[in-house]
DNA sequence: TTGTATGCGTTATCAT
DNA sequence: ATGATAACGCATACAA
C-alpha cells in the first residue's frame, strides 16, 4: 500500500524532521537548513516522486496560486485573445489561470464568480460587456462584494459599472471617429447591426456611431438599426434582415468584428459585393481579420494588452501596474472616489477595403 | 475584526454543531438534518456570506474539483475550440477547468503538468501534437507517470505515443484522401508547407499526404516541401519562401488552417491569386474558416466534440464515455493492451474554392 | 437526528 | 539550525 506520498514520508525517508523537510523543499524565508541536510531531503523527495499538496499549502498558508478568468465564450477570438494575455500575465506572477465561460448567460457569470470565490482564488478577471439589467447587475454586484470582503481582488474588462478596478474601452469615442471617417469616404447613408438593446457594449458603441453623424447632420433611419444578437450569426442573420427590406444604406456598422463577419458572409451569400456594392465596419481588430478579403474596417483594440493589464491591475494594488505598451500610463489611468481604479484604452482606427467610399457619390449635404 | 468566515462561524450563528452546519449545508450522503436545524443553517450562512472554502474540502475529501487544460496557445482557434469543448463537459460534470498554455515549449508543458499534479487536478486533458524528440518525451512520460500513479487520470488529444486514454486524429489517411481529391480535381504539382521536420502531426499529414500521391505515380519535389513553423506566421513566411524560388507548383498543401491562412496572405500579397493563380489545402477546418475568402479546401475535424470526448474520457474509467456525435462509437473506440483507450477520430473531406483545379491542365500522367 | 473528536498535508510558532 | 506542535477549514467515523 503506497497511497499519496507526503512530506512526512519524505522527512522520514531524509531522516529529518516534517519541519525540516518542509523548509527544505520549500525555503523558508525566516529559517535555512544546513546544505548538507537539504540534499539529502531533496535527494528522498525526488526518489519518492514528491509532489507537494498545493490544497495543504493554500490551508496553511492562507492564500492560493490560482487566478480565475471569466468570459462569454472561449472559442470567441475577442475572448481568446484577452485570455491569451491573463494567461500570459498571470504565468509571469506564478499563477495559474481557472477558466469559466457564460456562454452569454449573465447568471452562469455570478455562479462562476461564486465558484471562483470558494476556491479562494487570488483575483478575478472578469472580461465582456455589461448588461443594463438590474436584477443581474444587483446580483454580480453582490458577488462581487461577497468576495472582495472575502479579501479577493477583482479586475472588469467591462463598461465601469462596478466599484472594482475596470479596464473600459473607449466604445463611444472611438465609434464616433469610425463615424467622421466613414463620412470623410463619401458616405452618407448608414445602417448599424446594433447587437442587443441592453448590451452596454453595443449601445455605447451604437451611441457615439450616431452622436458622431448627428454632428455632421446625418442620421440613421430607425429601420435601419437591427437589434441582434452579439455574436457572428446574430449579425449574419441582422444583416438578412437589412438586405431583405429594402435599405438604401451605403455602409453598415456592425458594432464588433464577429458580428460584421457575419454581416460580410451574409451579403456574399446574397450576392452584394462587400466594398463595391455596401461598406462594412466593425470593431475591435481581432486577429482572424488578417486572414479575411477584403479587408474590414474596424477599431483596433490592444486585446491581449488589456488582458494582460486587467491581470496586473488585480494583482498590484494601490498603485499604477507594469507598463502594457502604454495603456497604463497615467494619461488613461484614474483612480475613483472609492479608491478603484480606471484605465481608459482608446481605439484606433484602422480602414480597410471593405469601406472604399460610395460607389456612387451621393448629392453633398445641404 | 471580521477575518474570513468559516462553517465554525455559521454554526455558531446558527446554534448547532459544526458537524450539523457541515452537513446542512452539503448534504451529507448518510446523514440528514431536521428541516428545522437546516434553514436555521442556511440563514445563517446567507447572513454570515459564507463561502465553502474549496481547498479546505478538497484537504477533507481527499479530492478536488478542478480538470486541468494544457495547450499550445489558446488564442490559437485550433485550441479554442478545443478548449470550448473541454470546459462546457468540464462544467457539465461540476468541475472548473485549469488552464496552461506553453507556447509552444515543451519544457513548459512538463512544468504545467507538475504544477497541475500539485493542484490535484482530477483529471488532466492534453492537447496538442507531440514532438519526435526523446528527451522531452521522456521527460513528459515520467511526469504524466508520476501523476496518474498518484491517482491523477489524463487523455491527451494527439498521437498515441503516452501510456493514456487517448484521442487521435486520423491525419495520414485524411490527408491521403485530401491528395487522391486534389488529384482528381486534376492537379498534378504540389507543395507542401510541412511545418517542423519532428512535429509528429505535422509529419503524419505529409507523409499521409505524400504516400497517397506516389499511389498515383505522383510525388512531391524536395524543394517544394517547405519546412516551416506550425503556426499562421510559419505559414505565411514558408509561401513566401515557396513562391520566391520559382515552383512549377499548382497546389499547395499546408499542414493546418492556420499555415494555410498565413499561406493565402503570402499568396495574396504576391499578386497570386489563391484559386485561379494557385490552389492551397489545409487541414482542421477551424472556424474561422467560415469567413475567408476563397474557401479554404481542408480536413474537418470535429474540435469542440473532441475537447468534449477527450474530457469524459479522463473522466469516466474503463468504459465508454458518453457519446459524442458518434465520436466513441465502437467501431472507433479500441482498448489498448496497458488498459488505455483509443478514440480515432476520422476527418472528412471538405472540398472549397480555393482548389477548384489547375488553370492549365497538365499533360496526362504517362 | 445531533454532537464530539480526529485527520487531511502543510506552514509557522515556539522551544531547544 | 533543528524539532515538536499547534493551527488552517472542513468532512466524517464514532459516540450519544
């Protein structure tokens, strides 16, 4: 009978003492152990493949080495690169990452975060959008209070809806330059595949895309904003609908780069040449664009950056994190009443071929 | 002075054992509580906000609820996928996924395994193709040894070269049948963007893919079988490195999507139009292949159910996990002679425009 | 049905 | 420098 090895076999095996052992293996930072003793502990540990129980070491020690992550969906690339950048960040630390996806459901977050809390995680990371939804927001925010009481550490890459530390994309701005720049094209008839009417995301993102044109005094019709779901076949399917009633948009703003990859394969599949025939935008350059034709105009956001900022963020406290590239610097970094702090990211716009300009001019504005 | 709250605290509160608390709150298999004593309890605990501590039960249970997850990169949709799939069985069965990325390094898989035995993950899932190189695999071996002696149970998703439960993609034979469609649609040059000379995956689809040409009297040229990395950038550089020396090559097979993609950029970049100019093949069938344009002619490989299988199989022992879209029917389900077992999953062919056949047929094959 | 007491594997405090 | 021993928070065998 061998059962699980532990560090009282080692130290018998050594011949010394568990507290011995213990300091040996692991170094004590008050206590040392003669070099002599030492190998011989290492010596027993290794001969009896010792693996210390990291579960004891949290009980004893009072804190854990893991890092939890939530998002909406894994096989996202939005998500996949913003957990590329935790994972990265969080290794550095010598963390390892505990994985939770929503797929979508705002409850399935709360009970991740709850999970997240009994396994006593060091920080959360909690990436995707908010809701505006007030019996789930009540209830993440408990969540949220619950484990922060608890002693935990949060970051959002989210609207800056929590008092917890948020990484906030400039949505509304940056759509609004996505607008001007469209105009500047020649546009002058828009359409939005806007995603779902309580996504804060999106209707930020619809918001400052229409706030912008309203300043050039240009509108998008009521008929041509399609509420769908945030995701590539909700703008597959929104942008059905557009083509179906007869719009006469120019270009279509799809409010993320998945849901205008939709939009994209939809017009193809109806045949409208994406470019020549309707423009298409969207929003956040996530890495598959590389690889799409034409090229899609879109807002470049730094997504493994912020993951990698949101990490630090809930690991360094009360102070600015390690630089990502300049997100941190003190330009965009603000620390709340409440003490939380607040990185701004900006976008950047990046045009492509799949917004060329009209392909016929429209009359100027009166 | 609050400090963490503890079942002792709940008890207390509640005016019963902390036995009693223990097991109102978990269940206890044998015992049971008066309904009474019992919402007393949970009052308690909901006042209190008492979180389980999970490193605490796991110490008492002897057993943890986390499945730990090694890929090469999750920002890879290849392991995204993958990765969707292990965590939605994982949640399935009530455990958290434990995510590592290496890189690419083998030497950090060794170490995230390790790190995931001291976690005492229930079950490990390993994705990713092995690499032909002794040191590393034996490094590899004994690592995954001393976990599963330990109690610990893994499937890895590559080629069956570890004593584990294993799911394995049937790469020669999907690229045969991928070589003997390609010659049908009349191609007779080809090139083969064949990653790292010693990535078993990568070797298994060449060689698949060259053994199936020579059955037609056909063969790929030294010098148009590019070694390159096995990733979109490995890709795009080997086409690069394929259209400068001046092939007579009129299809191009790259060894994943992702090099495939990276090969179309090239291509594109070059002025060759992918199709017309010159055909290219991958393999995997990523998602993001449903936005590229030409379609990219590949393999499909079923990536969330094999996440999916790889999950039960590391967690239900010495039977047929559940099924998965057919996945571990019998007829592909084989127990090995060490007790291990064996899931090949067959690819299937799927034909697009990026291979519609040569521009200009080539003379017969004499 | 409820309570008492022990053990899980490790760290850390205290002697020595 | 090393060794006993008491926590850490919970589950459970045993006693009542």
């Amino acid at each position: 009978m061998s059962g699980p090895v532990t560090l009282s076999d080692v130290a018998r095996v050594a011949g010394v003492s568990l507290a011995t052992a213990s300091r040996a293996i692991n170094g004590s930072a008050t206590r040392t152990v003669r070099s002599e003793l030492r190998e011989k502990v290492l010596a027993a540990a290794a001969e009896l493949q010792y693996a210390p129980n990291a579960n004891a070491q949290a009980m004893a020690r009072g804190q854990t080495t893991a890092l939890g992550l939530i998002v909406h969906d894994i096989a996202d690339p939005y998500f996949s690169s913003i957990a590329a950048g935790v994972t990265d960040a969080a290794e550095s630390a010598g963390l390892m990452v505990t994985l939770g996806s929503t797929q979508h459901d705002p409850e399935r977050e709360v009970a991740l975060l709850q999970v997240l809390h009994r396994q006593r995680a060091r920080a959360i990371v909690v990436a995707g959008g908010r809701h505006d939804d007030e019996e789930v927001n009540t209830a993440l925010s408990r969540a949220l209070a619950s484990y922060r009481m608890a002693g935990g550490t949060v970051a959002m890459i989210s609207q800056p809806v929590f008092d917890v530390d948020t990484v906030a994309i400039d949505n509304a701005e940056s759509a609004g330059q996505l607008a001007q720049a469209l105009v500047g094209r020649g546009y002058r008839q828009f359409a939005v595949l806007g995603g779902p009417k309580d996504h804060l995301t999106a209707r930020e993102r619809r918001d400052g895309f229409a706030a912008a044109l309203a300043g050039q005094g240009l509108q998008v019709d009521d008929q041509d904003t399609i509420e769908c779901a945030f995701t590539r076949d909700g703008g597959y399917s929104g942008m059905q609908r557009l083509l179906a009633g007869r719009t006469s948009a120019q270009v279509v703003f799809a409010v993320n780069d998945v849901m205008a990859l939709g939009a994209m394969a939809a017009a193809r599949d109806a045949g409208v040449e994406v470019g020549r025939g309707i423009g298409i935008a969207g929003f956040d350059d996530i890495a598959t664009l590389r690889d799409v034709t034409p090229g899609l105009t879109t807002v470049q956001v730094p997504l493994v950056a912020i993951g990698a900022l949101a990490t630090n963020l809930a690991l360094v406290h009360h102070e600015a994190p390690a630089q990502h590239g300049g997100l941190a610097d003190a330009e965009h970094l603000t620390t709340r009443r409440d003490g939380t702090r607040l990185v701004r990211v900006p976008g950047s716009l990046v045009m492509r071929d799949s917004t060329p300009g009209p392909a016929t001019s429209p009359a100027r504005i009166s």
